[in-house]
C-alpha cells in the first residue's frame, strides 16, 4: 500500500500499535516505522514553513 496522506500514514501507524499490542509486530519493526514516519512529516513540515517564510500558499498533497 501507498501512503498517500497524513491520514492514511497514522492509520498505518494505528496498526503498528495494535500489532504490538497483540505481538504480531515486532518492536525493532516498529521502532522503523515510527523512525520513518517522523521524516516523512518532519519533511512536510519544513516544506509547509519554507512556503509560509515565502508567503506563498502551500500545496502540499500529503497534508490534504
């Protein structure tokens, strides 16, 4: 599956707990994700200050 959206990445999210929760994930799995997860939005944001610090209307599809 594609992630898409901010919507769609904490769905994904959602799921790595509850696999932890139930043991079907494992912790260094896990770890990764989260790992990933936060550059992808630490991305997004930078992305969204770079156009606010320009005064430009930012189209960012992920936070849509």
């Amino acid at each position: 599956m594609s992630i898409k959206t901010n919507t769609e990445l904490r769905n994904e999210l959602l799921k790595v707990v509850e696999g932890l929760r139930d043991g079907t994930v494992n912790i260094e799995l896990a770890k990764q994700l989260s790992n990933a997860a936060g550059k992808v939005i630490r991305s997004a944001k930078l992305q969204l200050e770079y156009n606010l610090s320009r005064e430009e209307k930012p189209e960012i599809d992920f936070i849509k």
